[in-house]
C-alpha cells in the first residue's frame, strides 16, 4: 500500500511542477480577448471600407509590446535566463576547444 501511495505524490508532485511552469490563464485569456477583438476590427474594416485595416502601433490598447506579453505569462525570468544560460555554455565550448587547437 505504501508502495502506491508513494507513487500517487510522486505523479501529484510532477503535475504540481508541471502546472508551476505552465503560462497564467488570465494571460493567455486576455491575448485570446485581443485577438478577436482585432479579428473582428479587421472584418468590420474590410466589409466597410473595402481594405485591411493597417497595423496599430505597438504598446497601444489591446497590441501590448512583446515585452509586455511575456511578462503578463509569468514565463520572461524563467527562459530569459535559460537563453543566457544556453548562450555562455555555447561561449563556453568555443573557448575550450580553441585552448584546444592551440
């Protein structure tokens, strides 16, 4: 019995690590908001005015920054900080094998 209660916290523990990693829904629900926000602009301005509506400048209601998106997921520290990690391990590797050749 205690075997599979062992296992039991063990698969709990993996789908709490997995949740914790996972974007904020509020976040995701908003960006889908936007887009169908914009979707609809788009075919209002086309059905209307016989063209695509031009792009709207970026940080303005309802078109946040690219910034301002992966802040609002909660995921900018965690893959920053992986690509920089990735990113000096590569320098890393280059130095290494250049005290190598020589």
């Amino acid at each position: 019995m205690s075997d599979s209660d062992s296992i039991w916290q063990q698969m709990l523990a993996k789908r709490a690590e997995w949740a914790a990693e996972q974007p904020s829904l509020s976040a995701e629900l908003k960006a889908m908001g936007r887009e169908a926000i914009k979707d609809v602009r788009g075919t209002m301005h086309e059905t209307f005015f016989g063209q695509p509506e031009h792009m709207s400048e970026m940080g303005t209601p309802l078109n946040p920054t690219p910034q301002m998106t992966t802040q609002d997921l909660g995921t900018v520290y965690g893959s920053y900080e992986s690509m920089l990690d990735a990113y000096a391990a590569r320098g890393n590797e280059q130095q290494q094998q250049e005290e190598m050749e020589r």
